[in-house]
C-alpha cells in the first residue's frame, strides 16, 4: 500500500488554479451521459470528491462554466468527469454533443474540501444518478488502498443503462438499487430501511450526492438508520439558472 495521498490529520484540501485541460478521450454513454478524460496542464492531484469547473469560452468572449465532480482516482494520469446532458444545459449540451478528442478546455481545480475521504474512517456513501460520480473516485482510492472494507456504497439509479459506472460500482461492492426495473431478485424500487441500515452500522461518516430531492431522501433514510445528522456531508445540485 501507497500512502502518497492517504489522510494526514489537519492536512488542507489541495486548491488548484485555472488551468488548460486537453480532451484525450470521450466517450458517448446513450443519449444523456459522456465520459471525458482530460490531460490536464499544471494539475494539482485531488482528493476524492473533489470537483472541478470547466469553463467554455466563444469567440465573442461570452464564456458559460459548470462544476463537475471528478470520477477519476488521484493516482490516474488524466483527469476523469463524467458529464450528463440537462436540457437547456449549456456546458452539459456542448460536452456531450460537440466535444471532440484534441479540444482544449479551461479549467479550475480541485475545489472543495468538505465533501471528500481519503480513508481517515469508515464511511457509508449514497448517491443518485450522477452523483454517484465522486463515489467512484472514493472507491478507485478505496481500491488501490486495500480500503474497500472502509467504503460502504449504495448507488441509486433509474436503470442500469442510465446509471454511470453502473457495472463498476457492483463490481466494488456498492448496493445498486434501481426505480425503474429490477435488478435481479430486488424489485424496482428506492432503497429501504432495512438495506442501508447494514451499511451505517460501525460507519463514522456519511456522504450523500443527487439531486435536491434525493439528498432529503437519502438523509431521511440514514438517519432513520441511525447515523448521526452531524456526520452526514451532503452534495447536491440542480438545475443551472
């Protein structure tokens, strides 16, 4: 086990500039989701749940930005974001449908340091259509660690196609739990009480990453589960104005 980036206590989250991001890879997931690898100038690695702005630019100076979680583990050459397309969504819109391998994109990252586990305790993690995003980052840290048995994940999602990581995340272990079809031998539906609260007992921390509505959810649900409101680190977003 490496410990380059493990938790150090009262160590500061790193803070990165804007910078210049370089497209190496992008890959189109159905109609909504692609995944973007960037080579990224200057980069200061990032803790997981960490997220970085990306910042379009046109030739009339009119720029539009977006923040978006970072998928990748720090210890991965390029830079990973996993972008959904929202309607009416400027940046989301133009990553899915336009960007090409070779575009240069201005970025600023890492940012946050509230929202983010190196490892430091064990921790159970929910998260919702796109918000399982920094979770995956966790569990690549997770993994390379040998820290699996301190990620506790439940991944929540409408279908498995339109889940990002879908295949991923059971493959680590998480708890996927579909809305829309079964999975399985478990019905469609959100998950239960009696499904996570196996995943809060012994945890220290909680993360929960969706929508506005799923974080009330999701908090609701660890709560009546027994973790504590003041463990519980929420991310969560909408639509832009």
């Amino acid at each position: 086990m490496t410990t380059e980036d493990l938790a150090v206590p009262g160590e500061a989250a790193p803070v990165g500039r804007w910078t210049v991001g370089t497209l190496a890879e992008v890959e189109r997931l159905g109609d909504r989701l692609v995944r973007l690898r960037l080579a990224v100038e200057d980069r200061v690695d990032h803790w997981p749940g960490q997220h970085y702005v990306v910042r379009l630019r046109a030739e009339d100076g009119y720029t539009a930005s977006r923040s978006y979680s970072v998928a990748s583990d720090p210890a991965d050459p390029l830079l990973e974001l996993m972008v959904e397309s929202m309607p009416g969504g400027e940046v989301s819109a133009f990553l899915h449908d336009e960007a090409r391998a070779g575009d240069r994109f201005e970025l600023r990252g890492p940012i946050g340091g509230w929202f983010t586990w190196r490892g430091e305790e064990t921790a159970v993690c929910v998260g919702g259509g796109t918000g399982v995003v920094p979770l995956v980052s966790m569990l690549r840290h997770a993994r390379r660690h040998g820290l699996a048995d301190r990620l506790r994940v439940c991944a929540v999602g409408r279908t498995f196609a339109t889940l990002p990581y879908a295949q991923e995340l059971l493959d680590g272990g998480a708890f996927v739990a579909l809305t829309r079809e079964n999975l399985g031998p478990r019905v469609a539906a959100p998950p239960y009480l009696e499904e996570i609260a196996p995943l809060v007992e012994g945890a220290g921390r909680a993360y929960v990453c969706g929508s506005v509505g799923f974080a009330s959810y999701a908090v609701r649900l660890l709560q009546e589960a027994g973790m504590l409101t003041r463990a519980i680190r929420v991310e969560q977003f909408g639509a832009t104005g």
